[in-house]
C-alpha cells in the first residue's frame, strides 16, 4: 500500500535565539515516544529557525528612513515594520493600502517580505525570514542526521500569498536532502504516452501537506514528519531552484 | 497525537466513459482491505473524471478554425489541439513558442486551459477538463456518503504551474463538503497575538498532499484518500472560492 505519514511534533519549547534547532526537534519527538526514521522529510516552520538565529527584531529601535516613511504612509503600516521589510528586500513588486508585496534576497515574492508578526513573542517584536533559509536547512538537516544516524531532508516553509489563486499556502523557503522539483519528463504514463511537461515542485508540494498538522496556531506545532514519501536525494538542490525568474515568467 | 495519513487508492481499471467513479473508488478502497471513514477527504485525479463524463476529444475529427490555425503556427502547436482548448478557453493569459495558457470557464489560469493527453487512452485523444468540476465532486461526493453511509469531502484535483515559482504542483479544480479556504482571522497565535491575514487555502493543500502518492503515473495511483485532517465543513463552498479575480490580483 502506498500511503504517506504527517506527524506533527508536539510539545515544542518556545525558541529563544542561540536555541539548537535540531535538538529540540529530536527532544520533542522523543518526548512524543516516537524516532526519527531513514527518509524521513522534516519540515520546519520558519519561524522558529528565525527566532533560534535571532533574526527578530524589536520595532522600538528601528528608525524608519524617509523612504520607509513615504511608503507607509502611502501603504497605511507602521513606518518601522516598512522599514525593517525594505532592508531585507530586493525589490519591490506591487504597493497598496495595507499591501506591500516584495521581492525577498532569495528571490521570492511575498507580502511583507516575509516579516511576521505572528508567533513571536514581544509587542513589538517581528521576525525576518533565516538569512539563508537552504543554508539553515542545511545545518538543521547535517544536525540530525549525525545525531541519529539517519538519512532525512529538511525543508523549512512559510505561508505565501499566490497569483491566480485565492488564500496562502505553505511552500519551501529553504531545503536540503532533496531535490526541490521532481522532473518526470520522459517517464511514460498508464497507456505507454511519454510525458513531456511534467516538473512537480515536490518540496512545495511537501510543504503544503505539512501545513496539514503545522497549521495549527493554538495548537503551537512548528513541524511536521513526513513519513514515506519516497523523494529523489540531493545534494546540491536549493529552495532556489523554485523562483522562477521574472524574465520568464509566463504565468504573469 | 496529531497525524494524518495519505493513502493512495491502487488497482484502478481504466475508466470508461459512462462509469460511476464513485462506485470504482469504493471498489477498489475495498480491494485494498480498506474502507472509507467519517471525515476522510477524497482527493481524485480529474483525468478520471473527465474520462467518466465523456470529455475526451478525438482530434482527428476536429476541423480547427482559421484563429485556431493562426494561433498554432505562432505557438508550434497541434492546429486541432488548439481549437479544442480555444472552445473550452473564457482568455487567453499569455502566448508564445510552445505555450498557450488561458483561462478556463471556471477561470483557473493554466497552460492549455487543462487538456492533457497524458493517461488518456487513444494516439490522437485528449481530454479536456470536467464541464463543472464542483458538480462533479459534489456527485461523486453524494453517492460516496449514500453508499457508506460515512460523511466525506471530495476534490477534484489538477496539476498548475505557477507564478512566480517553478514546477507544478496539484490543486483543486472542484471540491464538495468542505470549505476551499479555511479563514484563520480573528485566530490568536502561541503568544495571543491575533492573527490579521492568514486565509489558508486547504483545498489546494489537500490536492498538493494527496500527490505525494498520486503523482506517480506509471504505478496508476488516481485516487488518494486523506484521513485525520479536521476540514471545516462547507455545502456551498466551490473551488471557485480558489479563483482571484484578476482586477483584485495583487501578485500580478
């Protein structure tokens, strides 16, 4: 039977930075009773691996710029949450009442660029995206594998707003292990047809039905396992190989 | 703990047009050792429901029209192939060498407004998309809970390419006895903060989830029932909820 597994790790501290991430995960789904297994992908709210690397920041010692100023108040935001959202983008997208979509470091498109102020602690505290989320996946993904043994992914996701499509869904900001897009070209189907257009975004794909247990704000469940999914191992694929550059865009 | 599986429905005849899809899956959930339970989600790959309603088309009895013949010298496509997708088209988004993404009726943006040749039995057949994939899951939904007895939800689902990122991923086209978007405003997070923007689109999450074990074309997985998930119940909810109307698309 093929069947796939979404465990929710429960149970989880809050994260204060310094915190080793791994460990706590390991602490937790042991606390659960239950191991880390061979293949297993882990998916990790980013928001927890921001506030372990201390990329929060305290909106009381920003100074917004005359910039972020005339930005917000054209958006109606707070002067110093714009101001912590430009520093970290790389271009703006698209700019409205309450609406600041933006371009992050990375490469992604998101309202806020990503700054969040959901799920940290502190009135006026927000959190930034990890500085580099595949590089944090990466150290997570190292962690865990040398203290248990096993061979998983790591995949860290956050919730972005879409084209075309109404709602947020969760998606891969950063990954390692695994091949962030599963490409089928060239395999045939049931009656022999050989597929010609057929690249699945399996880590966003994954990230998504994480969410199915993560998504669960007064339930505080930062991760997911995902148990049985058989993914293409890598190496060297990043959560960058899911932007799609503007200049070929052709879903725009 | 919290946990929610995904379970691929194996040994699925080829469809026919004319079968009652709602029968096949019970059947073949049967053969399996399984059963259908209370609050499962049914997710079903459309090209067997395009295929129970007949909505294939043999191209060698399409006469494309001059627009169509015009459109497929500039997109190098099949001149046939672009009439049949022209018919079910309400837009055409964007055009160019090998791409054509239009809208559908229901208004999803997506390359070839969603005919696909592939799993379609046949050298010339295509098949188009369901005429209204929310009745469709609607029906299919009905005759599983009269069958069982048990209280289901159903989508309908279709692989899209995105903006802004690369690859594909699943997503409901049609959907019955949930609702698409589960609204969390108003929600409070681990620290009490009120969440202000946090729509999750968990139909489209679902569809994602349940290609992890769909979306292997060569073991023939066109079903994939997820259990454990607590959806919001809806009767009026359509995947038409999903649609972001294009003067209010903010990611454009």
């Amino acid at each position: 039977m093929v069947k796939v597994e979404i465990i929710g790790v429960e149970g989880f501290p809050i994260v204060e930075a310094g915190d080793d991430v791994a460990s706590l995960i390991l602490e937790a789904v042991r606390a659960q009773g239950l191991s880390i297994e061979e293949g297993d992908v882990i998916v990790v709210s980013h928001i927890i691996v921001s506030r372990a690397e201390g990329r929060t920041v305290d909106l009381r010692k920003v100074r917004p710029s005359k910039v972020a100023e005339n930005i917000a108040s054209f958006t109606k935001k707070d002067p110093r949450l714009v101001e912590v959202i430009l520093r970290d983008s790389r271009a703006i997208r698209r700019m409205g009442p309450r609406l600041l979509i933006t371009e992050t470091r990375q490469g992604f498109v998101c309202a806020n660029c990503g700054v969040d102020k959901s799920n940290v602690p502190g009135e006026d505290v927000v959190a930034l995206l990890p500085e580099d989320p595949d590089a944090s996946a990466r150290r997570i993904k190292e962690r865990i594998c040398s203290l248990t043994g096993k061979e998983v992914a790591v995949i860290i996701c956050d919730t972005h707003g879409r084209a075309h499509r109404m709602g947020e869904v969760n998606v891969a900001i950063g990954l390692h292990g695994l091949s962030a897009i599963r490409d089928r070209r060239g395999e045939r189907d049931l009656f022999g047809y050989r597929l010609r257009v057929k690249q699945t975004a399996i880590a966003d794909e994954l990230a998504s039905a994480a969410e199915l247990v993560i998504g669960q704000a007064d339930e505080g469940i930062p991760v997911a396992i995902i148990r049985g999914y058989h993914y293409p191992r890598s190496e060297t694929s990043t959560a960058k190989d899911l932007v799609r550059p503007r200049e070929r865009d052709l879903f725009l």
